[in-house]
C-alpha cells in the first residue's frame, strides 16, 4: 500500500528484519497502514477545505464586482439581496477559515475568561457610576449657594428700608404741612413702613429658614462628598488597571497568532487597522471586552450580548454604556 511517501513497509531491510518475527511484523504493519491512512484522510479533508475556501472567496469577488458595476438604475431591492447574499459568503468564508485553522491544531483565545482578580477589577470599575450619583452636583450646591445669599439680601434690603425710614423722617421734620414734598414724604413713609413690616415678618423668616436648610444640606453634601471622592478614585484607577489588562490580553493573542473568538471577529476584525486608527480600534476593543467581563456576557456571536427588550430601562448604566460602544464601533466600520 502506498501513500505518497516512504513508509517502514516498503523498506526490504525491514522485511527482512521482522521476518523472523512474522506475529509481530503484520500488525505493526497494519497499524502502521492505518496511522498513514489516518494521515491521508486529514490532509485530503484539508485540501478540500482550501478547495470550497478558494471557491466561496471567488463567489465573494463575482458579488462584490456585481454590486460595484451595478449603477443608479438598478433597483433597490436587487441591491439588498445582492448585499444580503454577499453577507451571507463572507460570512461563511470566515466560518470556514476557522474551521480550516481549527483542524490545523491552531490554538483558540478566549479572551472572556480573564480570571478573578480581573473580574474584581471590573466590578470595582463599575460602582464609579453609583457612587458619582450619591455626589450633589455643581448646579445643586449653586442652588443651594443662592439660598444662602437671598438671607444676606433680605437683610441688606431691611437695612436699607430703615436708612430710606430715617431719610423720610428727617424730610418730615424739616417741611411743613402744605408742601408737596411733605406730601411725598408722607406717602413714602407708608409705602416703607409696609415694606419694612413684609420683610421682619415674611421674607427674612423665609429666607432664613431656606437659608438653614441650604447651609445642613452643603454640610451633608460634604460630608458625602468626604466618604465617596477616595471609592470614587478607587473605582477610576480599577478602570484604568482593567483597561490596560485587557489591552495587554488582546495585544499578546494577536501577537501569538491564536485564533480569536467570533465575536471579536464580527465586531472588530482580525487586526487593528494601520495609521492613526489603530489606538482607537485597542481602546474599542479593550472597551468592549470590559463590557463583557462586567455583565458577564457570554455570547460567541454578538460582542455586545441581545439587546435590550422591550421594558428595558435604556436609561441604566449598561444600556448607555452599550450605546456609546455601538456608536464607537459603527465608527470603525466606516
């Protein structure tokens, strides 16, 4: 039996030197045969792949030179099963190469699996949101700054009501009863000495109750601010450390020429792009694997996991987030 190449049963020394031990030589020989045979079978299923690889590759070329010499005349809907059609072969191009690499014993990333240390990075990472809502904003603390200031206008409108009163009553000393300035003086004094009442007995009560509470609520604002700001830097440099983690895992699988999971595949390629784009395709894929160790995404498919359902709250962290990474993505693509 020949298979393409020398084998130990062709050979007449080894003939010779088993023929003294014929109970052992045959089924050496026969087991021998079948690892050649074995052998045989795995290169002829290769080569037929690489035979159906080169064909879809070529039904790929016959579509995408259809879709470019195809002009503004064609309809729409001829357009869309041309490309569907093309999605399709790529598609099954990509499935068959890793097919073809699989068999060829390359071995396959899983970028998922990054360990607990990492995982804990991330969960870490993740409270940052959270502990930034406990934290009153800037326009809060302005609000409650303008409480405190309305108290201090209150008071300087009462002090200036009783200078403007001293004012008038010096007027009122000082003219006779028949003058028009006496007139007016008179009418200004009821009109002050009702201002002067509104402000002891409605708005500088008001306003120093609302002033009391501006000042508890900028003490608890601190006070909050004390616990969360260190959990909040903590939560920042988790951040940056699973960023580089995971930067520096996606680097040393491209470096090893490992066979990278699926879905970093449909969502990113095989390869950074060159020029100035490639630092933002590492920190798109950095990020989208930081969102798949945080939410614990499992899907080989979709780098993103199923979208959101219907009653989904898009407003929650893990919807923006998504949403701003879908955004990044399609950027990529173009």
């Amino acid at each position: 039996m020949s298979h393409g190449y020398a084998t130990y049963g062709d050979d007449p020394e080894f003939g010779q030197e088993y023929a003294e031990y014929p109970e052992t030589a045959d089924p050496t020989r026969r087991d021998l045969d079948e690892l050649f045979a074995a052998v045989d079978g795995l290169r002829s299923a290769v080569e037929e792949a690489d035979d159906r690889d080169r064909g879809l590759r070529q039904d790929v070329a016959d579509l995408t030179d259809r879709l470019e010499r195809g002009g503004a005349h064609h309809q729409q809907d001829r357009l869309d099963v041309l490309g569907r059609q093309l999605e399709r072969l790529q598609q099954q191009v990509q499935a068959l190469e890793r097919a073809v690499r699989v068999s060829d014993g390359v071995p396959q990333a899983d970028l998922d699996d990054v360990g607990a240390e990492t995982r804990a990075l991330a969960a870490e990472a993740a409270r940052w949101d959270d502990l930034h809502k406990e934290l009153v904003t800037k326009e809060q603390r302005a609000r409650h700054q303008q409480e405190i200031a309305r108290l201090a206008s209150a008071h300087e409108a009462h002090a200036q009501c009783d200078r403007d009163l001293l004012d008038v009553i010096g007027t009122l000393a000082s003219t006779d009863r028949s003058t028009r300035a006496r007139g007016d003086a008179e009418s200004r004094l009821r009109a002050l000495t009702t201002r002067r009442r509104t402000l002891l007995d409605e708005e500088i009560p008001a306003a120093s109750e609302a002033a009391e509470q501006a000042k508890l609520a900028l003490r608890e604002a601190d006070a909050v601010e004390a616990r969360v700001v260190p959990q909040l830097e903590r939560a920042e440099r988790a951040w940056h450390d699973l960023q580089v983690r995971l930067r520096t895992r996606i680097t040393d699988v491209l470096g090893s020429n490992a066979l990278l999971p699926p879905w970093f595949g449909h969502a990113l390629g095989v390869a950074p792009p060159s020029g100035t784009s490639g630092d933002a395709w590492i920190r798109t894929a950095a990020s989208v694997l930081a969102y798949r160790v945080t939410f614990r995404i499992k899907d080989q498919a979709l780098p993103l996991g199923p979208p959101a359902g219907d009653h989904t709250d898009t407003t929650e962290r893990r919807w923006t987030w998504r949403a701003r990474l879908e955004s990044d993505l399609d950027e990529l693509a173009l």
